[in-house]
C-alpha cells in the first residue's frame, strides 16, 4: 500500500464516529477526496460525496459507510456513574473492560466500562448472559453533579482507537465496518483521476448504515445511479469455530469477496468476475440467499431500482475492538473497482435474461 493511502487510513481509523455522529471522520474524509476532485459536496443527512466526469449521462455510486458501533449516556446515578444505550449492534460481552472516548461538547472524555469484579460475583451467575444494563462507565466523577461537568445525556462514546500492524501485512482496529468501505471508495477516486471515463462516478461515504442503511437510502435517492457498487466488510471464516458451511471459504489475504444472490444484479456480478480474472486480481465468492444488509440493499431498491452489486472486504472478529483486515484485500478492493469502471462502456443492458 502506498504510504499516502496508509496515513489516509491510520489517520480515518482514529476518528470517533459512531452512527449520527460522523462529523470527525467526515472532516477527514473531505480532505482526501479533494485531493482527486474539486467536486466534493456534504448533504443534509451527512453523506460526503466526490464526483469524476460529473456530466456524463450514465452514473455509477460507489458507498461504504464511515459510522461505526457506538454507545450513548442515557443516566448518571448520584455517585457519578454512567449508564448507556448501544448506537447499533452490540455483542454486550465484547464492553466489559473496555476503554473509550466520550465526545462531549467540549472535547472528547476518557472513561472505562466497568462491571463487578468475577471474585465477587456469585458462581451461579457467572455463567449468565452479559447484559449492556449491567454495565456502566466510570470517568472518575465523585458524584452526579461533578460528572456532569463533563458529560451530558446524549453524549455518544465509543471504543478508544487502537490500530495494530500484524504480521503479514494484516492489521487491526474498531470499526473496519465499515471504515474499510469508506476507505475504498475515497481510495478509487485516486485510483480514476486523470484517466478516460465512459461514466460519472459518484463516491458516496455514507452515514447511519448501522441504524438501517439510512445514508445510502437519502444518497441514492439524491445520485439516482444506474449502477451502484457498495463497499463493505465480509465475514472471513479463517479462525477457529467458524462454519464454511453458513459463510463459505473467506480468508484473509486471498482477496475482495464478490456476492451472488437476489440483491446482486446478475449482470453487473458476472462482469465483475469478469473483470477480476481479466486483470488478475484475485477473489473469493460468497453466496447471499436474501438481502444483504448494507448499502447495497438500499441503492438497490432506490426510485425504479438500480444495478447493484456488493464487494466486501475480509474481516474477522466484525463489531469488536480488534477487527482485522488485510492491507492486501485493501488494496485489491480498489483495483478491482476501478478496473469495472474503466471497463464499462456506458452502453451496458442490465436488465436480466
């Protein structure tokens, strides 16, 4: 990966910006891709978007969301604890004992997620479901009113950024659902400047996919693509207690995944495998039975429906503080659009059959 590209993301994975919150990565995200296009705009939902050959008929959108899993203050007891409500989907044990940055209105706020020690707890209930109820933050406060000094309901928080290299250019963080995504569809635009474009291109970081697609469904509606491409993560299944039979063959390092199913137009799938074997590049397949949940559900119903497929990068341990992806699924997921754009003649029928 070139070091540009590297910065850019160790730079996006340190931005706190849980779902209805982005305004940190999006600040980023602006940057980058002006670097490519002067043609950056912000919509009222949030939605950043970079444009190449704007005025061609034919348009295609690239997304992958920039928001992550988070969590809001909804209480602060008498003794200055704090409770909280999950900003999208949680698995409660993955909180205890994590570190995190509250963003407050006046900057951001370090606090711990405590729970009762194990020495203390009763054996008969160690073995029972962590709720997120159970849960709460300590910032150090010796009371309600001094923790409210710093903090106020509705202040979201999330998992303190902690990006790791790993051996064999693997590397880990939060919140790679989907800052992998959004990473991508900045990274095509340079992948695209300067060369012979038959089509627009619309690079869509989107907002609050992890309450619903949200994003997509408001910039879709705005783009109107003919084609839309949506970057998100896949589940790999190279570690141990994981199913190939429920997720298919997925390793890290082996490179993008590409999809099949009802929420994949057959035509724009097939000419992405296309694509990959014509160039090289290397791909796994996964299958997709019923929608997907990510954008690519929401460009694909949108107005009279759009050609629609999904392209998804490797990950493991997805909605936890140690996400892994590879840098080299990384940088094959860019390439691997890239190359389906500089393909398409913008005369393409996506109609199936």
């Amino acid at each position: 990966m070139e070091r540009d590209s590297l910065a850019f993301l160790k730079d996006l994975m340190k931005q706190p910006s849980p779902s209805g919150f982005e305004v940190p990565a999006q600040k980023v995200i602006r940057g980058r891709m002006k670097v490519f296009t002067p043609k950056v705009t912000t919509d009222v939902h949030g939605n950043v978007t970079g444009c190449l050959n704007e005025k061609a008929p034919v348009k295609v959108m690239l997304a992958g969301h920039v928001d992550e899993i988070g969590l809001m203050i909804t209480h602060v007891d008498a003794n200055g604890f704090i409770f909280f409500a999950p900003i999208g989907g949680w698995d409660p044990p993955v909180a205890v004992g994590q570190r995190v940055s509250i963003m407050t209105a006046k900057g951001e706020v370090a606090g711990v997620i405590g729970r009762k020690p194990v020495h203390l707890i009763e054996p008969s209930e160690r073995s029972k479901e962590v709720k997120l109820e159970d849960l709460w933050l300590d910032i150090g406060a010796k009371n309600k009113k001094d923790a409210l000094k710093s903090v106020a309901i509705g202040d979201p928080l999330v998992i303190l950024p902690d990006f790791i290299e790993l051996k064999n250019n693997l590397i880990s963080s939060r919140a790679f659902d989907d800052r992998a995504g959004a990473w991508v569809v900045v990274e095509v635009l340079k992948k695209l400047k300067g060369r012979k474009l038959n089509v627009a291109v619309h690079s869509v970081v989107t907002v609050q996919e992890e309450l619903g697609l949200r994003g997509a469904i408001t910039s879709a509606y705005n783009v109107h693509p003919q084609i839309g491409i949506a970057v998100d993560v896949g589940f790999a299944s190279d570690f141990p207690g994981a199913d190939p039979k429920k997720i298919g063959e997925v390793g890290l390092g082996k490179g993008p995944i590409l999809h099949c199913g009802a929420n994949i137009n057959p035509v724009l799938g097939k000419m992405m495998c296309r694509v990959a074997k014509d160039k090289k590049i290397k791909y796994q397949m996964q299958a997709e039975p019923r929608a997907t949940g990510t954008d690519a559900n929401a460009i694909q119903l949108n107005r009279g429906g759009s050609a629609t497929a999904l392209v998804s990068v490797p990950n493991r341990y997805m909605h936890s503080p140690v996400e892994v992806v590879s840098l080299d699924d990384l940088d094959l997921t860019v390439r691997l659009i890239a190359e389906t754009i500089l393909a398409l003649t913008g005369r393409e029928n996506y109609i199936p059959g």
